[in-house]
C-alpha cells in the first residue's frame, strides 16, 4: 500500500515538474521578449509581404507605415515573390492544390505560377497562369516579374531554367536552361538540383540569378550564357543558400544570405575578380537574423530584410540602427517597401576594414533542427530558442515516467 501510494506521489511530482519547466521557460521568455513592432511615421509607403506559411497559410498582405493590415489575400499554400506593377495590381508567384487540371501528372495535384491581384476596392485576386508540377517543394515558382516588353521573366525550379513568357501567343519566347553550364541529373524534375530561386532583369538582356543549391549568384547574358559567377568555388563561408539578391550596380550586390543567417554585402575586387564581404549584418536590435530571404537597399541608403524565422520586416541605417520593424504574419518569404520595391540601390562605400554588425549565433546539434524544423510546421514566436526545444524534450520525459508511474500504481491497486 505504501509502495502503491509513493508510486503515485512521485508519478504526479514529476507531472508538475514538468509543467512548470516548460511554464516557466516559456512564460519568462515571453515577458523578457523585446518588442519587433517598431514604428515610424513614412507617409506615402506601404510595405507588401509574400508570406510562405507553415501549412495552407500563403497570403499576400499589404501593410500600412504604422503597421495595419491595408489588405490581404490568402487561398494558396505558398506565396513567394511579390511586386507592384505599374496599372496598380500585385504580381505574386504562388503554389497551391489539390487541382484536377494536371497535364501529365495524375491529379489531384499542385500547381505553381503567378497571380495578378488588385488591391482596388477590395483586394481580390483578377488573373492567373500556372501549370502543373510533380511535387510542389521542389518545383514552386519562387520569382518571376514583368518585363518592359510586357512579357513575364520566370525563374523555373522545375526544370532548372529561366525563360520569358509571352501570354498572348501563350509561348516561351527565350529559355536559359541551367544544363547549358551545370552538369544535369537524367531528370531535373525528380530531384531538388538546382533550387534556381530568383531572377532579376539588371540590364537589357542581362540577369542576375541566383542558384540556391551551389551557393552561386551567376549572371545571364542573351545570346551569350554565363559572363559572371559569385562564389565560384561554391564557399558556403561566403554564400550558404541564399535568396533575393539585389543587384547594386557593377561590381556590388546585396544578399540575404540564409543559411548563414546573415545579410552580406558582396564587392568584386577588380585586382583579383574574387568577390568579397563589404558589410555584414548578423544581428538587429539585440535579435539574430534567422534565414533572412529577402534584402534590398533603399533609395535612402537604408537596407530593407525580411528576417523570415522571426516574422519580422526590418529597416536598418548602415551603422544598423533600426528604422522600423513590422511584425508579419508566420514565415514572411519577400517583402518590398513601395514605391520603391527593389529598384537599384547604391552600394556602401566602405574602405579598409568592413562593418559587421553583431556575432554569427552558434546552433546546437539536434535541438537547432528540431527547431526549424517546428517552425516550417507550425507558427512558433521568434523569441522560441533551442533552450525551449530541450526543456519541452525534458518535460516529455518527466511525464511519461510520471504516466508509467501512475499507471503502475493503479494497476497495483487493482
């Protein structure tokens, strides 16, 4: 009896315990959380988000300069690439499903491809081009924008290519495909091989590229191919799956360099041609970046980053000095602040040594990816840390030897 009674003492001691590791753990980090909603008055300005989500929650939304909802459109797994166009309407290449209408794929299946959406009167969505792909995660249309000639510039992930759409004649009328300079699987659509994730038109007939999976931005000539590489040697010191890189002029880009969880500054050094680190940022307002997807330079000198694990939109000075910081909606993937959207900046014109701001955050083996992995899944605050996954981990333990416990002691009684 008294064996039975101490089962359950301790059964329901290492319960409690358990609750209040993760209660407390939780409820002080969120009471110490500093505060990602800073704001400044910008007339004139909105800022426009494409939101990834965890799940079915993709959504394109506009946000006013004080931070408010003008807009937003959802009904999609995934937007990726967001942009004003000039009559007024949101260009957004997006993915979604389950579609019967799925060419030589057995439906139900995904589709990827861009949205026109008009935020006049009430935001809805007016036209749509897609096209079927085998699975969603390796073949979705992260970046496509409208060309002078009224055509649409697609960075393809399918098939590892870039290529211009014409929608009247419903053709492609140029197609890159990366087999011309990378050597090609037998099947590009079964495989993540490339991750081509962006494309931006910097000159006529010229276009940055960036090329996810070997940590290289190439540039694209008409006519001529490759004429340019970052990162040749594909140093994941340098560039580590990076996204959206916005061209600066010859000789300079800026990056949102993810998996190094920073935004890089890259200079080409005309002595060597290697390009090297000019500006660094690491950290905002006492946060660390973490997978930062998107960076543009402002005509004001500013630099504008989507800080995607921590649904933040953040404007900082050169020196890092925050300007404004919205809160967004879970796992922002672009954002833009319009008018300007990713129109050229200027470089920062550093001597000698080059600013870093703030330390590289160390990631702990185990706790770091089921953390990531978390947050791909289901919404999670940025101010979640690994000391959070371990001490759930922990409370785990606790309660199943505490339910072992209790349950010995009740089938004792019986």
């Amino acid at each position: 009896m008294q064996l039975r009674r101490d089962w359950s003492r301790l059964g329901i001691l290492l319960l409690i315990i358990g609750i209040l590791l993760v209660g407390l753990t939780f409820g002080v980090s969120w009471a110490l959380a500093p505060n990602t909603n800073k704001l400044t008055s910008q007339t004139n300005t909105t800022v426009l988000v494409g939101v990834q989500g965890p799940g079915p929650n993709g959504n394109v939304t506009a946000l006013n300069s004080n931070g408010s909802v003008r807009w937003s459109v959802g009904s999609a797994i995934s937007y990726q690439g967001v942009s004003y166009l000039e009559n007024g309407t949101v260009l957004a290449t997006f993915a979604d499903g389950p579609y019967q209408r799925c060419g030589s794929f057995e439906p139900p299946c995904k589709r990827t491809g861009v949205r026109f959406i008009d935020p006049q009167p009430k935001a809805r969505i007016v036209g749509q081009w897609s096209y079927p792909v085998r699975t969603r995660e390796d073949s979705e249309v992260h970046d496509a924008e409208m060309l002078p000639s009224g055509e649409l510039l697609v960075a393809d992930m399918e098939y590892e290519s870039i290529y211009t759409y014409n929608f009247s004649s419903k053709r492609k009328t140029w197609v890159w495909n990366a087999s011309q300079y990378y050597d090609a699987p037998a099947d590009p659509t079964r495989s993540d091989w490339l991750h081509i994730n962006d494309v931006d038109r910097i000159a006529p007939g010229r276009f940055l590229v960036s090329v996810r999976n070997t940590n290289q931005l190439i540039i694209i000539e008409r006519g001529r191919g490759v004429v340019e590489v970052v990162n040749k040697n594909r140093d994941p010191t340098l560039l580590n799956k990076q996204h959206n890189p916005h061209w600066l002029g010859d000789g300079a880009v800026l990056v949102a360099d993810s998996e190094n969880h920073r935004v890089v500054e890259l200079h080409k050094n005309e002595s060597t041609g290697q390009w090297e680190e000019a500006w660094v940022v690491y950290a905002i307002d006492g946060i660390h970046l973490d997978w930062p997807r998107d960076a543009d330079r402002l005509p004001n000198g500013n630099t504008f980053i989507t800080d995607s694990r921590n649904n933040r939109v953040v404007e900082i000075t050169q020196n890092g000095s925050v300007v404004t910081s919205y809160d967004v909606p879970d796992l922002p993937y672009e954002a833009d602040r319009v008018p300007y959207g990713e129109s050229f900046g200027q470089p920062y014109g550093l001597e000698g040594e080059y600013d870093v701001l703030g330390e590289p955050n160390s990631e702990i083996p185990i706790l770091s990816s089921l953390l990531t992995g978390a947050r791909h899944v289901v919404p999670v605050p940025f101010w979640v840390s690994e000391l959070h996954v371990l001490m759930v981990l922990v409370a785990v333990i606790l309660w199943i030897v505490g339910g072992l416990l209790l349950t010995k002691a009740w089938w004792s009684s019986r």
